[in-house]
C-alpha cells in the first residue's frame, strides 16, 4: 500500500514539475525585448493616432498651440528613444541571445517607454472624452459668425391671381404675373421664394345673356391635337401593314440521299417480314450478307424514289408571313 502511495506521489511531483516548468517559460517569453517592442509599436500608433485627431479637431487652441507642441516633443523624443532599443533588440539572432538580452536590462528599458506613452495618452484621452463641450462651443462661436436670414416674404400672396369679374379681360397674362415679373431682384444673396411662371392666357367661358367670369387656365385646356387641327389621321394610321414575303429553298446532300435509301430499305425489309409469300432470298435475316443482298435488290427498285427527293424544290412564295428566310 505505501508503494502504491509512492508511485503517485512521484507522478504528481512530475506533473506539478513540468507545469512549473510550462508557466516559467512562457513569462520570459513574454518579457523577451522582441515581444516588448510589439507591445510598444501599438501604444505608440494609439497615442500617434489620438493626438492627430485632436490637433484636427483644434481643441486645444486656446493656449496657442503649446500643449500640442510639447506632447508632439515629447512623442518624437520617445520615438528615438524606441528606435534605438529596437535596433539593439533586432541585433539577437537566436533565442539564447533574446535571454541575454532580457538577462541585461533591455526589456526593461523598452517596458519604462511603453509606460511613458501610456501616461502621455492618459493624459491626453480625459480631455478627448471632454472635447464634446469644446467642440459645441466651437460650433455655437461660428454659428455667431454667420449673419442671420431675414424673413422671406409671403408666397402665399403671390400666389393669388385674381382678374377683375366686372369686365372682360383680354386674352393675355394675369395682372398679378405681371407684377411679379416687374419686381426686381434686391441682393444676389436673397432667396427668391416666388416661382415666376410663364404668361398664362384667360380662358372665358360667358353664358347666354350673362357676363362670364375670366378664369386662369392653361393654354392646353381645351385644344384638340395637332392631327385633329389638320385635319388628317393620326399617326400611328399613317405606316403601312407589314407585309413580306418568304422564299424557303430545301437542298439534299448526298449524305441525306443515302440517308433515306437506308431507311427505305429498312422499311421494305419490314414488309418482306410480314410477307409469307415471299421467296426465301427475299427473306430477312441478320446476317450480313443477307442484309446487303436484299439492300443491293431494293436499291434499283428504290432509286427513282431518292432521286426524286434529291431534286432541288422551287421557290415558293408564302405572302402575309414577316421576315425572309433560306434554309
């Protein structure tokens, strides 16, 4: 039993040994000064980042621009001093050399400017969380600047066009369309909320024994079309219906003549098989030579046939079809 305990005790040694082991390894792998610098290329293209916006923002032009030169100052001074780690970082070529490397400090002196620009972009995101009032009073300062738009005039009283019921008035525009279009133009700044529209002509309608009342409509109100004024038919009764003819040309090949010289001989065979009187050379079998014994007799009885059929067709005319075609 005490053995038993033993063994296990030594296994669990071994494993809690090489766990151990695992978690040492990975915390100087992470310290080495190659995964430092890493970690610091990041925070400076943060903090880079984070200033540019602000600058482009102008939030911090009330001190004419010393906060920004003094963080873009001290930025470069820690960009230098990280180009110079970095160049002595890439200096090791293998793992042993990284060790030494860490072994003497150099990942400690990349970890104190990675800590630095962390401080400079602390310092500066409470004021960029607070650039929301900044910049509402940036807005509001412009929006003083800019002079006010006076009131525009009414449209709705240009709008109204009434003609004098007490007389008739000439074919012509209304009085009010051609006051607005005697109005002149004041500023090239001003809006001109009045659309002028063209000289509308009054229609008047007068009913028997009674003086009509002029309306303003428009010129096209009751005017018939241009074929109805002229007195002809309307377009679309002016083109003809189509009318074509088709020429259809059939050609046979030599390829389609024995084409259907087998295919008649294949329906001859047939009828030989359903033929009990037949001659017993007339009789069809699948061997070869019977085939090509009945195909040679069929051939001259069949001939004038496929010939017939090879002879070019003459063109036939076939009117009241659209299009023109030759196969």
């Amino acid at each position: 039993m005490a053995d038993g305990f033993d063994i296990w005790g030594v296994v669990a040694s071994v494993l809690g040994l090489v766990s151990l082991f695992q978690l040492i390894a990975a915390v100087i792998l992470s310290r080495l000064p190659q995964q430092c610098l890493r970690t610091f290329d990041v925070t400076l293209e943060e903090t880079d980042g984070l200033l540019r916006s602000v600058e482009e923002e102008g939030l911090f032009n009330d001190d004419d621009g010393q906060y920004m030169s003094q963080a873009k100052e001290r930025l470069t001074g820690l960009c230098n001093r990280g180009r110079r780690l970095r160049g002595d970082a890439f200096a090791a070529q293998t793992l042993s050399e990284e060790i030494a490397q860490w072994w003497t400090g150099l990942s400690k002196d990349i970890a104190i400017c990675c800590k630095d620009l962390k401080a400079l972009r602390a310092h500066v995101s409470p004021m960029q969380n607070t650039s929301n009032d900044r910049r509402k009073a940036l807005a509001q300062s412009q929006n003083n600047l800019v002079p006010g738009v006076g009131a525009q005039p009414d449209s709705t009283s240009t709008a109204e066009r009434t003609c004098d019921s007490s007389s008739m008035a000439p074919a012509g525009p209304c009085k009010e369309d051609a006051d607005v279009q005697a109005l002149p133009l004041n500023g090239a700044d001003e809006t001109v909320s009045t659309i002028v529209a063209e000289p509308v002509p009054i229609i008047t309608a007068p009913s028997e024994g009674t003086q009509g009342t002029p309306r303003c409509l428009p010129e096209y109100a009751d005017t018939p079309p241009s074929y109805r004024r002229q007195s002809s038919l309307p377009p679309y009764t002016l083109s003809n219906p189509l009318s074509a003819t088709i020429f259809t040309r059939y050609s046979v090949t030599s390829s389609d003549t024995r084409r259907a010289m087998r295919k008649l001989a294949r329906a001859q065979r047939r009828n030989l098989m359903v033929q009990p009187s037949a001659m017993a050379a007339d009789r069809p079998s699948n061997a070869a030579r019977h085939w090509k014994f009945l195909e040679a007799r069929s051939k001259s009885r069949l001939l004038a046939y496929v010939t017939a059929s090879s002879q070019e067709a003459t063109l036939v005319p076939s009117p009241h079809v659209a299009g023109t075609a030759v196969i």
